[in-house]
C-alpha cells in the first residue's frame, strides 16, 4: 500500500516535476508544494547528544531508494546507530556507514526493509546564481515530532566562497571541529539564519525544487563570534559520495585537494608549497613566457579572490580556479601586491 | 589610508552611468509595476494598523496591532504584565493614545487592550489562519528593540516555516498550541505585534522564539499564536475576562500508526460522560483529524475553556461520535494567581483610569469591562410581555402529554400528567432536583424569568462570559453566566440577532447539565414558545406551544 502510494510521488520529486497541489494546500503558492514534496525526503535523526549543549538531533535526506542518506558527522552519529524518523512518522534504526573528512559530510543507512516516502537525487549542478532564491529544509530546534514536517526557511544564495574557518563550536585551538568542512573547501553561503542547532543535512533547493545541497555543520568564526550560514553545493556532496563510494573516507582534506587537478600549473603559476592546512595562496614563481607572466601576475602576489569569491587559503584558490576554468575558460583572479589589489584573468593562448 | 584601485574602478563606472543619464530610463513592465505597487499598498496598511505599547513611566514596550475601528488591540500578555491596567499605545501616524486593559488570556500570552481616544481606528482585516500553507510569504510588523522612536514600525518579511506546531508550556502556563512559524525576523520587542500573509491579513499574534545558544536575537525561527484562536478568545477578554483555555480532561499518546491513545481519563470530564474510555483511539476533535498527541493538543489548547465539541474516537474498530463540552485547563485561582504574579504590586497608577473604563475585582482582569457587557447581554434578555408571571400550555411531543409551564416571581412549577413539580427559589437550588430527570430544568427557566422582568439584581452574581458555540461546530454565541443560590445558568444569544438561543443549568461540572433548545426559528420577543430539552444524551421532553389553551 505504502509503495504503491507512495513510490510515484516519490519519483515526481526526484524529476523535480510538480504534481498537483494537495488538497491542504488550496490557496497556497505554486511553491508550497515543491517544498511539500521535498519534505518527503527529509529524515529528523536522533542520536547520542542532548547533554551539554550537544544537541541529540540533527536533519538527513534521503538520496535513493535503498534507504542511503546523508548527514552531517556530529557526536549524534557516535556509536554508530541513529533512530530515524521519517516524513511518515515511521520510526526505524540508521547505521553510519562513513564519513568524509573533507566535506563532513556522513552516510548513514536505514535499516527499515521498506523504500523510504521519497529521495533526492543529489546530482552534481551549476552552483546557484548569487542571489538566487532558494528554500532550506531542516529539523532545525526539533520543532517538528513525528510525521510533521520540519521547518522551511527562505534564503538567498550568497554565492559560493571557499570555507573560511577551521573552528566550530567544538573545535577548539586543538581540536578539530566535528563535522566541519576542511578549509578551502567551496560552500555555499546562505543569507539567512540557516546554521540553527539541529539543522545539519537539512536540504537545500531551488524555486524549481531542485537540490542545490545539503547545509553543513553549525561552524562558529572563533575570532568574531559570527555563525556561518552556509550548504555544501552537490557538486561537494557529489565528491563526497564518490571518495566514500570507493572506500577513501578516512582521506584528508589536502590528499583530496591534491588529488584534484592543478589549473594554475596549467598557466605556468607556481604557488608556495601547502604546509599547513590554511596556506595562504602567495604565488611562489611564474613560468617565462607563460600566460600567467603575459597577464602580469609576478611571484610574491598573494591571491585573495578567484572569480569573484574571495579566498583564504590556497586550497580553496585551487579548487574555485578549477571551478573557473571548467565554466568559463579563463581564471579571474584578484592579487594583493605591496597593499593594492589588482586584477589578473588568466586565459588560454590559443 | 586611500581607496584601492577597485574601489576607483567602482567609482568611474558610476560616473560613468551618470554620465550616461542621457538614456531611456529602465522600463519595468506592468506586471512588475503592478506588483510592486500592490506589496507597497501592503506593507502601508499593514503598518497603520499595527501599534507599539510603552508602560506609562516608557520603560518596557512591544507591540501590538488594532483588530477594530473601535480601537481594539491584540497583543501579549507579557507585554502588557509589566504595565498594569493603563498603558501607551503609539499609532504609526506619530500620535499617542492611552489605552486601558481589557482582558487577558495567561495560557496563550495574550492581552486585549482598549484604545481610548477618538477613532475610528485602522483595523486590520482578520485573515483565515486555518488555510496558511508553508512557504506563503509572511510579514512581520512591530517596534523590535523599540526602535521605532517615531512609531513607525518595523517591517520584516518571510515565509510561513511551520504550521500547526505546538509548543510546550515554558514555565507553569504558558502554551502555544496550533501555532504559525515563520522566518521572517522576530527579536525581543515585536511580542505581541502581527504576522501579516502576503496580502497584508493579519494571521497571527507573534510571541516567541527558538533563542537558546544564540542569545535573544532573531535565529529565523519565530511563533506566533494563530489569529483563529486569539478571536475566540476575544468576545471573553472583551469581557473583562481571565480568560482559560479548554481540556479535554484525558492524557493522551502517540502510538505508531500513528494514533492518538487515551491513557487516562478523569470520570468528572463530560468526555467520560459520553464514553471515551482509556485505550479508545481518539480520532478527530472539533472536526480536526487528531493522529497524535501534538495534533490532538493542537485542536484543544486553541479553544477557550467550555466550548462545546465534537469528538470521534475508536474502540474496537468500531467508530463512536460524541458531543461533549469541554472543562477548564486550570485550577479554580490558578490563573489569578498567575496574573498577579506577573502584574506589579503596590503602587497604584499616578494617573488611574476612569472608573467608567477601569475597575478592578478580584478574578476579572477589568471589571468595568465585564460590567458592560454584562448590562448589554441583561437588557437582551428583557422580554416586555414577561411582567409578572408567566404561564404556558404545550404539546409535549416526547411524552405525548400535555404540559403546563408556570413561572413567577417566587415560584417554577411544571404540571403535567407524567408528574408535577415545583421549585422555590428563594431556597438552595441546586438541592431542589425536581424532576429528577432534568434537576436543573425549573431553576433554569426562573432564572430566564426573572431576566426576561428585568429583575436580575435579585440574582446572586450575573456576568458575561464571552463566546461558545450553543451546539458542536456551531457558530460561537455570546454567554451570560447567572449563579444564584447553588445553580449556575448559562444563556446563549445569537451574536447577530440578540435572539436567545438555549439556556443551559448545572449544579456540578460532574454531572450532566439540562439544556433547553429554544430552536434555531424561534420568534424574537416570544422566547420559550418552543422548547427541547435534554440531560446528556437523554430527551426530557419536546415542547411546542399547544393548539389552544383548554
């Protein structure tokens, strides 16, 4: 009965069409039922936590039919086994089956023998345009039990920028931040207060219902104080599934970036060797004759800005410059040198 | 330190655009236009009908939003608390209004406020908060940080997060049940102020927030209580009421399925009356489907205390529907006591409010209120052809009899074949049981008379007590409570008409009550010319006015 029901509803969601209203949602925005139907794929987790200040819930979704589905890595995952909760109010056990490092992203594992109401298919797409209009999904304050559906919440994309912070409010100067995002890495930045307790895994999609990511971990600057709002895109969802597809979980955030390809090189740009985790990006050397010399970058120029995105750290610089070249062939770059900033694009000879 | 060579970069391009002033200006098209000239008007009237409450000394604030030209205002309770019975109320035209304390509803945070001054005042329009779907647009008004030095609120703007949540009680009473959620920024200060939906109907009271380790700063998840439920609270605050809110007088849980499970029962509800038993499945309430605990707390907690329902449960596997009236959530002086708590002590107001606006009593938050509309529901009562006594004959369709119904001053009698009976009013009512199948019935029907006369100072306490549906899922009807000598009597008039629709007489919340049906047609000014009357679930008897007196 539940199949029959529900699998065709599910299968709507994941080619993002929108099937007619239901009936409770007479009068309300053509919007409200491409959240509604993304609702089905979101999972409220409860876990390990609810003593000090750790909370013991957080938010997954759904990424096929096996019951897989994503999170972020939080103390709610230790021991392993998760209580899941779904858009049904149906109540079963998850199994964490891996982690990503570099994303913090968590792959847990239902262990109902039932498909779950729905799923989302987290293919890898163009990030979303700065300032486009998106809709967050998330188990946020545990306001939602049972069968009700978790909070909804507006944002815009405020474009996406390399992550800037190694802290998290359990990061410590010594200790890691569970669940974070290595530094560099690209992530989405939200322009509403989405990094809520709880709201971790919860969804992220655009005005057409499609999933644009998953937000992250609730990650603090240590420095200001500030909360960062942000999603990891499913381009850094897609990567992640990938290294945890082929066993590579416990892979570093800088193995993985190393890994990637090397756009500057391509260039003729040497940049300084990555000797820590947040090196900046000073630029080490530029080949003779190369198109980086023709465009004027010179060695000692520190890069702060890759298509427009600002950058820390030289992780992040190579990531946005492949990011760059892919979509649009060239690489902008914005270069501190003696106090001033000046404009570099780097472009293939043809 | 001067400008980087980017922001001289910036700086030519906006000369240059300058320089370029000479091009066609951007067109926008009609449908843009037209929008944004609609989300103007909005946010405009929006604002005029939303106020900011100051205490007299301008120390605590918030907000609050006009649902009357008559000046009317919703807002919180712990708004107004800090503030006793007069307050400052400051319209986004700039201007400043006394305002005076109506009624207060502890339970749901809510307070009513009487704007004193010339109006009329610009009311909002009262939205449907039942049909808000999430991810609608939602605006939210107020004075946040009481920033508005001019009155001119704050307008912040979302969507619609979460509907039907329910809220825990934080602290001893305080319970959001049925509540809106949205994102669109609410910080300390916008309490008690509206949630707009996108064509500016007010459709909630906004109240609360999930703060925790943020601090009291908007985190993009606020409450507010829906517009639904603070309106069926309003004819009772209006009123001068401390207004409770329902119980259906069982503990109920979730079980899988999900279902909604009665795990105990108080034999004392009228729920238990009329069946509902431990283990029975309860499957909707007020014509709400109730799966769990949240739903079935949710079509509750938005009902003031005594409202009349409709509840269908499951026993097995059998459907049972049942009407039942629905009991007070608190002690007798639980609210009381907490309204006092919260109100300040000592000091009365420099400036106290004119007697003819403000009185206080124990038990009412303004008795002067409450005396109001108390006169206006006892003057609907008066019935000019009831003088001195009155004596009717009827067909009594349940028994097949004749009745004879007499009504004087110092007497009730009822004479008919099956039996007659006698009361006598100057003695203990609620021992006079006679007949024992309606104990309430004559006492009920002297107490009409002697409102009908116009002779209701002889009666022990008469006061209004706002508005409850006469029948289940019937439209609310206003309420005038009489206890006199052991009996409590309530009259339900047609809010529209005036017409008076039942009376209803108790003697122990335990017990079943005798309601007397006047009819949904009968004649005003010839009230009681039909009558049905009714204990629980049993017929007492059918009156219709009989063919000719003998």
């Amino acid at each position: 009965m539940r199949a029959n029901h529900l699998l065709p509803l599910a299968a709507l969601a994941v080619l993002g069409l929108s099937p007619p209203a239901r009936a409770t949602d007479a009068g309300g925005a053509p919007a409200a039922s491409v959240v509604s139907n993304a609702q089905d794929a979101v999972v409220k987790l409860f876990g390990a936590g609810g003593v000090a200040g750790l909370e013991g819930y957080q938010t997954g979704v759904f990424i096929d039919d096996t019951g897989a589905l994503l999170t972020i890595d939080s103390p709610v995952l230790d021991g392993g086994a998760v209580a899941l909760v779904d858009a049904l109010g149906d109540r079963y056990e998850g199994r964490v089956e891996g982690v990503d490092r570099l994303t913090g992203l968590a792959l847990v594992r239902s262990e109902s023998t039932e498909p779950p109401p729905a799923w989302i298919d987290l293919q890898p797409r163009d990030a979303p345009r700065r300032g486009e209009r998106l809709w967050v999904l998330s188990n946020a304050f545990k306001i939602a039990a049972g069968a009700e559906p978790v909070t909804v919440q507006r944002a815009r994309s405020a474009g996406v920028v390399a992550m800037p912070l190694a802290g998290g409010p359990l990061g410590g100067p010594n200790r890691p931040p569970i669940g974070a995002p290595a530094p560099g890495t690209p992530v989405l930045l939200l322009d509403a207060v989405t990094s809520n307790p709880g709201a971790g895994g919860g969804l992220v999609l655009d005005e057409s219902g499609e999933a644009v990511g998953l937000v992250g971990a609730e990650c603090r600057a240590e420095s200001t104080g500030a909360w960062v709002n942000y999603a990891l895109p499913t381009a850094a969802v897609a990567g992640a599934l990938e290294r945890l597809a082929s066993g590579a979980s416990a892979e570093t955030g800088a193995e993985v970036a190393n890994s990637s390809r090397r756009p500057f090189e391509e260039f003729g740009v040497f940049l300084i060797p990555e000797i820590m985790a947040r090196t900046p990006a000073y630029v080490e050397g530029v080949a003779p004759g190369s198109a980086a010399e023709t465009a004027g970058l010179r060695p000692d120029d520190l890069i702060v800005a890759v298509g427009g995105a600002s950058t820390g750290a030289l992780q992040a610089a190579r990531r946005l410059a492949a990011e760059s070249l892919r979509q649009t062939g060239a690489i902008e770059l914005l270069v501190l040198r003696e106090g001033e900033i000046v404009e570099i694009v780097l472009t293939q000879p043809r | 330190m001067s400008g980087s060579p980017v922001a001289g970069m910036m700086m030519a391009a906006l000369l240059a655009a300058t320089a370029a002033g000479a091009a066609p200006p951007l067109r926008l098209s009609p449908e843009v236009r037209a929008i944004e000239s609609q989300r103007q008007e909005v946010i405009e009237r929006v604002c005029r009908s939303t106020v900011a409450i100051f205490e007299r000394s301008a120390g605590n604030g918030g907000s609050g939003v006009i649902i009357s030209d008559d000046g009317l205002v919703v807002t919180n309770f712990h708004v107004t608390a800090p503030c006793g019975a007069l307050m400052l109320c400051a319209t986004s035209d700039g201007r400043v209004h006394d305002a005076v304390l109506l009624g207060l509803d502890p339970t749901g945070d809510i307070a009513l406020v009487q704007l004193i001054g010339e109006g009329p005042f610009p009311a909002a329009e009262i939205g449907d908060s039942d049909t808000v779907a999430v991810g609608q647009p939602a605006l939210v008004v107020g004075n946040p940080f009481l920033l508005a030095e001019d009155f001119r609120p704050t307008v912040t703007a979302g969507v619609i997060s979460g509907v039907h949540r329910y809220q825990y009680p934080s602290g001893t009473l305080l319970e959001y049940a049925d509540c809106l959620q949205t994102d669109a920024a609410i910080n300390p200060g916008n309490s008690g102020g509206p949630l707009f939906d996108g064509s500016g109907r007010l459709i909630g009271i906004n109240g609360r927030g999930s703060f925790e380790k943020r601090g009291r700063v908007n985190v993009g998840v606020g409450y507010a209580v829906s517009i639904n439920q603070v309106m069926r609270f309003v004819p009772g605050l209006r009123a001068g009421r401390i207004a409770d809110h329902a119980a259906l007088g069982a503990t109920v849980a979730t079980r899988s399925g999900p279902q909604t499970i009665v795990t105990a029962i108080e034999t004392a509800s009228d729920a238990y009356r009329r069946g509902l038993r431990a283990g029975d499945e309860v499957v909707s309430v007020e014509g709400r489907d109730t799966p769990t605990a949240n739903a079935l707390l949710n079509a509750v907690g938005v009902l003031p205390a005594g409202w009349r329902t409709r509840i269908e449960y499951r026993r097995d596997g059998r459907l049972y529907e049942a009407e039942v009236r629905l009991r007070e959530l608190h002690a007798p002086g639980e609210l009381i006591a907490a309204v006092a708590e919260m109100t300040p002590e000592g000091d009365p107001p420099p400036e106290a409010p004119p007697e003819a606006l403000y009185s206080q009593r124990d038990g009412y938050a303004n008795y002067a209120a409450n005396r109001d509309a108390t006169e206006r529901l006892v003057d609907a009562c008066r019935v000019d052809s009831v003088v001195g006594a009155v004596d009717r004959r009827y067909a009594d369709a349940a028994q097949g009899v004749g009745v004879q119904l007499r009504l004087t001053e110092s007497s009730a009698e009822w004479l008919s074949p099956r039996g007659e009976y006698s009361c006598d009013p100057s003695r203990d009512l609620a021992t006079q049981a006679t007949p024992l199948a309606a104990p309430e019935l004559l006492g009920s029907l002297w107490v009409w008379r002697t409102l009908a006369a116009g002779e209701a100072a002889v009666l022990d306490q008469v006061e209004a007590l706002g508005a409850l549906p006469w029948e289940a899922l019937g439209e609310p009807h206003d309420v005038l409570a009489v206890t006199h000598h052991g009996l409590r009597v309530e009259l339900y008039f047609e809010p529209q008409t005036g017409r008076l629709r039942g009376i209803e007489g108790s003697r122990d919340a335990a017990l079943d009550a005798t309601r007397v049906d006047l009819g949904a047609a009968s004649q005003p000014g010839a009230p009681l010319s039909s009558m049905a009357i009714t204990v629980g679930d049993r017929t007492f008897a059918e009156l219709s006015p009989a063919e000719a007196n003998p």
